[in-house]
C-alpha cells in the first residue's frame, strides 16, 4: 500500500486499527517512517516507478498480499516550478505524471501478481481529473481506468477484484502542495451537489468496502467519490 501522507495514510491507518497487518511504501523515508509509526503498520521505501527500485524492494514486501491500494501519484506538475522550456521540457513533464500515476500502479501490481492471494482486492486510486481534464494529470488517471479493466479481466478467475477509487477535491491532503487558490477552492465546491470538499475518510469507506468479502461481485469499476462534481454513467 502507497500511504505516507493523505488518503494513503488514512486508508493505511483504517486497515490497521481493524487490525490488518499493513506495509506502506513511499518515496519520502522520513515522512514514511513516522507515519508507520502513527498508522501502525511497516513501512518499505522505495520508487514505485522505477523498475529496478520496485524489484529490488521485493525481498522486503510481503510474502502474500490480500489487498493491495495503489496510490502513488499525483500532479507532478506542481512539483515541477515550470520545468524545462520548450517541447523536450513539456514531453519530459507530461512523461513524469504517467510514470508517477500509471506505471507505478502497473509495475507493482505486476511485481506482486504471484503473491497476490486467491480472492485478493487490487485498488487503485485515481481522480475525477480523468473526466474533466487536467493536462497529462488527467490523462494518466484517464490511462489508469483502461489499465485496470485489463488488470479485472486478468486476475478475475481467480476471484480477485480491481476497482478504481476516483475522488475528486479532498482537503487534509498535500495534493495542491499550496497552489489551490481561495477562488478556484470555492468554484470546485460550488460544483458539487453537497457543496462541501471531500475528505480522507470518505474515500477510505469506498476502499474499505471495496476491499471487503461484500464486494465480491464488483469488478473492473470507476467508483466516484466527488460529491456529485462528476456523474460516473
């Protein structure tokens, strides 16, 4: 499981308090050091979009894995301070979110495919943005929803399920990294039909109930948690 900070972190913390034993993983040694610490559960540090990082962290992820919460990723172009100029500096900005939202899911997804149990959940957390546009953010979260119709189809007979968990504004979490300005703050609020941003804990009852034995049956879905910002159909 992704999780130092945000949604991952809460999801992270949720499984551990029903107590389920939970390895993390993040980039960020210190951040997820201490957030294990709060959460309860191991943390593993590595780069999920880096092959060679992901393979050799295997040694120390578990032998078996129930359930498995992508949720690497990210905007990566609020990291970024404007990045190189030009079209090489736009193809390596537009090439660092898909690597950080699609194939950090793909490549530990695949990594665990043999230790992953029959019957096991695979969730990915993805974004409204793949609906309602946000450069190559939302093409990759766009990306991730084909991926996992795919990932469904190949792990489904052996019962195991894939779903997209896809929220849309959620406070408490470091995704804007500060650039959310007060009137783009309240547009994004004034979409929704409860008028209220989400929050961690409304995205971690989605994945809680997705990762459980009562949702069997439910395969290969976007599941919106955006307070109606966007209607999934």
């Amino acid at each position: 499981m992704f999780g130092g900070t945000g949604i991952g972190y809460a999801v992270a913390a949720a499984f551990a308090r029903a107590g389920e034993r939970v390895t993390i993983t993040g980039r960020r040694e210190k951040v997820l050091t201490e957030a294990a610490t709060l959460a309860g559960a191991r943390p593993v540090v590595f780069d999920a979009a880096d092959a060679v990082a992901v393979e050799a962290a295997l040694a120390e992820l578990p032998d078996r894995v129930d359930v498995l919460v992508n949720n690497a990723g990210g905007n990566t172009d609020f990291l970024d301070g404007g990045g190189e100029a030009g079209l090489a500096g736009f193809a390596a900005a537009f090439e660092r979110n898909l690597r950080s939202n699609v194939v950090s899911a793909a490549l530990v997804t695949h990594a665990l495919r043999d230790r992953l149990a029959d019957g096991a959940r695979i969730i990915t957390v993805g974004s409204i943005a793949a609906h309602t546009g946000a450069g190559s953010y939302g093409a990759a979260k766009a990306a991730v929803e084909a991926w996992n119709v795919s990932v469904a189809r190949e792990f489904g007979p052996r019962g195991i399920t894939a779903n997209v968990v896809a929220p849309g504004l959620t406070g408490d979490t470091e995704f804007f990294h500060g650039q959310l300005s007060d009137s783009r703050r309240e547009w994004l609020i004034g979409n929704t039909m409860n008028k209220r941003p989400g929050t961690p804990d409304d995205v971690v009852a989605v994945v809680t109930f997705l990762a459980s034995p009562a949702a069997g049956h439910v395969t290969g879905q976007v599941v919106h948690v955006n307070g109606g910002a966007h209607l999934g159909k």
